[in-house]
C-alpha cells in the first residue's frame, strides 16, 4: 500500500491505475480507523481495481462546540487497518488542498439535511455533502462505499451524487456491530467501561422497536416502545428517537416498507448515532 498526501500525487497513482483498466473503488473517512472501516475496504477490495481510502478530519462539518480538536487522530494506526484490509492508497488529503486560500463554494442540502442530526447539528450536512464532493472530483471514483451506521449521511451524498449527475456508483455497506450489540464508531473511544454500559441502551431499544414491528405494531406504538427503552436508561440523554423513511427521510406515518427507526443520545459528552430497518 502507498501512502499519498499531495493531490497531484493521487491523480498520478489514479492515472496510472485507469490507464491498466482499472476502476477506482473509494473509501472516504475522518481516520481512527475500526472494523467498520475495514469492512469497507474489504468490500471494495472484493470488487475489484484499485481502492482508496481517504484519512481527512473535515473542519467543514463541525460546530464551534463540537470535538473537531479531539477528534481522534491516529495515522499509524490508520495506515496499518488500511493495508490489511487490502487498500492500494491511502490519502492523508491536506487541509489546504482540499479548502484552498479563497475558496468559498458550499453545497446546501436543502429538506434532508435539516432533520434528525441536522436539527442539531446545522450545517453539518452541508460539510459533509461538500467534502464528499471534493473527494469524489479528486478521485473520479467509480464506486464509493458508506456505512449504514451513518444512514442520513448515505442519503444526503446519494442526493449528492444524483443532483450533481455524477458517475460514482453507491455502495451502502450494513452496520459493524460488537458481540454486544454497540455499533462501531470512532467515538466509542471516549466511552468508560461504565458508559459503554450505558450505550447498549441504544441497540437494546432499537431491537425492541424492531420486534414490535415485527409483530404488527403501529407506527404509534413503535415510536411508545422506542422512547419507553430509551427513557428506561437514567445515563442516556436522548436527542432523537424517530421513525422515518429511509429513502426520503420524511416521518414516517404508517408501517411500511423502509420504515426505519434513529436514534441520537448523549452518554456523558460523547454523542452516538444508530438505526435500524423496521420493514425491509
């Protein structure tokens, strides 16, 4: 594997690779690299041609009060999960390359980038729809591989992709979880043993909604069941705990198909997002 800071450096690699007939997978991600990173890799390995994963903490899509300062940054580490899940290159992509001196271009989400973390998190999607865009006109990437962990997130650059009339194909890959259920993030790290304990509050109440579901229950009633397994956690502070549709993001108003269940908590300062389809 090579590792590459300088975008001229990439579009070289990348020209090079193109010119033997190979498509370009890409792994986009903020690094502190886990399982779930890697199994994006792997999925992109698994398709074949060269594959990229991108190491950029993207200032864009932080608020003044969030953790951009101690966002977890681990290059080593990275580098290392990288190549044994089988990436090419790795781009530790710069700062004043991606956000030159004068820029000023934005991408505006619009409806699906003001709600569930976008209410509290404004402008957060507008980072990352920005970013996303960068990256995606530097590498000329054919396919681009999302976890389902970050399920608004999949759904804002799909938007992306499809307003802009980009080529790059979407890959959503299902969420990595622990055997305990705690989806994997790069915030996990912050968690004590003791607020690890308080996480699994979220998977617990999401699997709830999900059997009652299951069973036949209504949108009404899985929303009572969410809340009532959430609030049943004295350590969680709950941010959301909603029901919508997965491809619009609009609330969902009866059970069906795509109805998916997300949830935002606070355990201490750390702020965890998951998810879940109710109807497949």
């Amino acid at each position: 594997m090579k590792r590459i800071e300088s975008l001229a450096d990439l579009r070289a690699a990348l020209a090079a690779a193109r010119a033997g007939g190979a498509p370009v997978r890409f792994v986009p991600t903020m690094g502190a690299l886990h399982d779930g990173h890697a199994t994006l890799v792997r999925r992109a390995r698994a398709d074949g041609g060269v594959v990229v994963v991108s190491v950029y903490v993207n200032p864009t899509q932080f608020g003044p009060n969030e953790d951009f300062a101690r966002y977890p940054r681990t290059p080593e580490g990275d580098l290392a999960v990288a190549e044994a899940a089988g990436a090419d290159l790795a781009w530790f992509a710069r700062d004043d390359e991606l956000y030159p001196a004068g820029e000023s271009t934005r991408v505006r989400t619009g409806a699906i980038g003001g709600v569930l973390c976008g209410v509290y998190r404004p402008g957060h999607f507008d980072g990352v729809a920005t970013v996303v865009a960068k990256l995606l006109v530097a590498t000329g990437a054919d396919t681009l591989y999302l976890g389902e962990k970050d399920f608004q997130q999949t759904v804002v650059v799909g938007r992306m992709i499809a307003d802009f009339l980009l080529a790059t194909r979407l890959v959503v890959v299902p969420t990595v979880r622990d055997p305990d259920g705690l989806a994997l993030s790069s915030r996990n790290r912050y968690l004590s043993p003791a607020e690890r304990e308080v996480a699994l509050a979220i998977p617990r109440a999401l699997e709830r909604a999900a059997a009652l579901a299951r069973a036949g229950g209504t949108v009404e009633a899985v929303h009572e069941t969410l809340h009532a397994a959430l609030g049943a956690e004295p350590g969680l502070r709950v941010q959301y705990g909603e029901l919508r549709d997965s491809a619009t993001l609009e609330a969902a108003q009866r059970m069906e198909q795509g109805t998916r269940a997300f949830v935002a908590a606070y355990v201490g300062s750390t702020r965890l997002i998951d998810n879940r389809l109710l109807v497949p």
